[in-house]
C-alpha cells in the first residue's frame, strides 16, 4: 500500500458519503461546530490526533479544522483505520498518515510522522501519541498546551508517567467523565463488541456460554448486551467489588480457568496482558471462539498459540483458525486487535458524538488554561461535562425537571 491510497478521488467521495451520514446523527457535533465556525478558537493551533480512523472520528476533524486549526492525524489501531475515511480527509486539507492494515514498521512511522509535525494540542488512544513525544521529540514538549486521552487503557500509562515525574505537559482524562464511561464505554462497547463478534462470526448468541474477563464499564456493556441476546453470561475479575458488583447483576462469577472449560464465547476487556493464556487453552472446547475488546492486542497470548497449535488458518474475514491436540479448533478474532473496530464500524454514532464532543471542549479547556494547569492527568470540569449532557438532550429533543431557587438553597445547606 502507498499513500497514493489517500490521494484517490473516488475513494474520497466514497468516504465522504459516510462521514455525512454521521453528521446527521451527531447532534453535539453540529452545534459545536456552528460555534467553532464563527469564534475559530483553534486559528492557526496544530492538532495532532491518534485515534481510530473511521467516518465519526473524521467528522470531529472536520470540526476542529472548521474551528480554525491545523489537523494531523494517525490512526491508533491498523485494522481500523478506513482507506475511505483517509482520502476523505486528504481531499479536506488534513495531514493524514494512516492506511488500512498497515504494517507494523509503517504503523510506527505513521505515528512518528504525525508527532513530528510539532503538535501544541493533542488527542490521543491508549496513550501512544503522548508517549512517543516524550521518548522521541522531548524538544517539542515545552510547546505543547495539553492532551486529551480517551481510553482506560491510555490513563492506565498516562498516570505511571505522572507517578514517575514524565509527564510534561497536563493531560484530560476524558475517559473519567460522566459523558464517556456512562455511555461510551458502556452502551457503545457493549453494541460494537458484538456486532463486530456477529459480523465476523454470523453466528447466534442466544443459548451460547459468554465468558467476559473483566466488569468496568466495557465489560458490564459486554455483558449486558450478551445477555439480552439470550447468552448466558459468566463474569472474570480480580477486583473483589467488581467481582461482588457483577454477582449482584445477575452473572455467573469464577475464576477464568474454571470459566474456559466451558465457555462458547470469551471477550477479554481488562487493559491488562496475558489474561487468556496456555493454562486456558488447554481446557477449551472444540470451537471456542476469542475475542478482545482492550485497547492492546495483548489480553489474549497469541504468542503462546502460535507457538503450541497449527495455524492461523484464515477462515472467514476476521477470523483465523487454530489447531492444537489434534483436533481441536480455537477461533482468534481480528487477530487480537479490538474486535468492534477491525470486525465492524466501531460505537455507535449518537454514542460517539458526546464522546467527541468532550474531546473538542477538552482541547478548548486546555486553550483556555495554557500555562496555569499542572503537568499531571486530570478530570475535565464537571460544568463542561454538563454542558455535553445539556447538548446532547437538546439534540434528542428531550427534556428535563429544573430546581426551583429555594430547592437549590435546600441542596447547598447543611441545614434541613
């Protein structure tokens, strides 16, 4: 594959047609950007984005460069970015580096490339933007204004830079508010896991033993939506209260060993490594289908299985097949990668627009604020927040119960 990829008309226009059917869904989008259009608040700013690049994402690009801004993005994950979605954005005056399935060696250059465009704002997936500035271009640090980082996953790494005194320059832990882990993780993980499982599968749910390791909020959307599919949902954790949480919903909770001999199904969506290795292979049934919905192809020890079974055999798209003890076949899907993003189009629209639109007022906070906020990850402002859920009930056209003034003064005293 070449950047020629990007450069080709057709393929644009064939993008574009996606990126407006999202716009018609993404209500907090649209009012942001009639906002941005007339204050350009980013005027002349370089934004750097590392994020999957497919038509909702695109559509928050559009925004920021309509706010004024200078836009280069990458993708953060090589199976999902959409060679469509990439010349589309070309076509609009965005630096893109990214095309689909790209090698892991150009994978890394695309993500060097983009840092190296000397970015003062940044929004970032799993943290591998923000990391590689600080190994690779430690001279561009004192520029930048902020970052936003949008999964468990990339906060997971953001605050170990913090701990050990790295970090250089304060970044949003977007994935912390109301408006992201309420919806996006939860409804928009739970719907997009299994429709990519389905798609890549196109088998029933319904009757199947579903295995989910780890219950945050991705994993009680996994869950939950297995089990209005008519699954029959088994919970692994380590976390003692996530454990006792997902008892008290209804699951099924053992230890993942006991869980992988009779499981149909497996969604791993931890943030961790490792989690499904020899020990679990071992026990599975014939057929076993593995799935990931972490950030990082690392949940599910592919290593382990390339090294023991006969495989992969590709046998579907999406779907490569493993043989061990003989017989026995074991289903790896999107090679590891997150399944509701290489298997599928990702989260739904209407979840991603309040997603996005936190992405947009986080990098406006960090305008705002340049030079006052510390270098440390910290939670957006729950006015801002607010004001996402405000324009998203607008967009829905619903409406809500106010407080009166004296219930107000009620609420902010002590006394009854």
């Amino acid at each position: 594959m070449e950047m020629s990829i990007i450069r080709n008309s057709n393929l644009a226009d064939a993008g574009m047609k996606k990126i407006n059917w999202v716009k018609e869904h993404m209500p907090v989008l649209n009012e942001l950007k009639e906002d941005f259009s007339h204050s350009r608040p980013f005027f002349g700013l370089r934004i750097a984005i590392c994020l999957h690049l497919e038509a909702k994402t695109a559509y928050m690009v559009l925004v920021l460069k309509e706010a004024g801004a200078e836009v280069t993005i990458t993708g953060s994950n090589p199976l999902s970015t959409q060679d469509d979605i990439a010349a589309a954005l070309f076509k609009k005056g965005v630096h893109v580096f990214a095309w689909h399935n790209a090698a892991p060696e150009e994978y890394h250059e695309h993500l060097y490339r983009t840092a190296a465009t000397a970015p003062q704002l940044i929004i970032d997936d799993g943290g591998d933007l923000i990391s590689l500035l600080h190994k690779s271009f430690p001279d561009q640090l004192p520029q930048v204004y902020g970052g936003a980082e949008e999964t468990t996953t990339g906060l997971i790494r953001l605050r170990a830079m913090e701990k050990e005194n790295l970090l250089a320059f304060p970044v949003i832990a977007v994935n912390d508010a109301r408006c992201k882990y309420l919806f996006d993780n939860r409804y928009g993980t739970g719907q997009s896991v299994w429709d990519g499982i389905i798609r890549a599968t196109n088998l029933v749910v319904a009757g199947k033993n579903v295995v989910v390791i780890g219950y945050g909020w991705c994993g009680k959307g996994i869950a939950m939506r297995a089990s209005g599919m008519g699954g029959r949902v088994t919970v692994c954790e380590v976390d003692p209260v996530k454990a006792l949480e997902a008892h008290m919903d209804g699951y099924q909770v053992i230890p993942l060993l006991a869980a992988a001999e009779a499981g149909d199904i497996f969604v791993t969506a931890t943030g961790c490594n490792g989690v499904i290795g020899g020990d679990h292979f071992a026990v599975m049934k014939d057929r076993a289908i593995l799935a990931n919905a972490g950030h990082f192809d690392v949940e599910i020890d592919k290593k382990y299985l390339n090294d023991v079974a006969e495989g992969p055999r590709r046998v579907r798209a999406n779907v490569d097949e493993y043989v061990s003890n003989g017989n026995k076949r074991i289903y790896l899907l999107s090679e590891g990668r997150l399944v509701n993003l290489a298997a599928a189009d990702g989260h739904p629209t209407e979840i991603m627009d309040m997603s996005f639109g936190l992405q947009v007022l986080s990098l406006q906070y960090l305008l705002n604020n340049k030079g006052t906020l510390e270098k440390k990850v910290t939670v957006l402002p729950a006015e801002l927040d607010r004001h996402i859920a405000w324009l998203k009930l607008k967009g829905l056209g619903l409406k809500i119960d106010q407080l009166n003034a004296a219930q107000k003064k009620y609420m902010e005293s002590w006394e009854l």
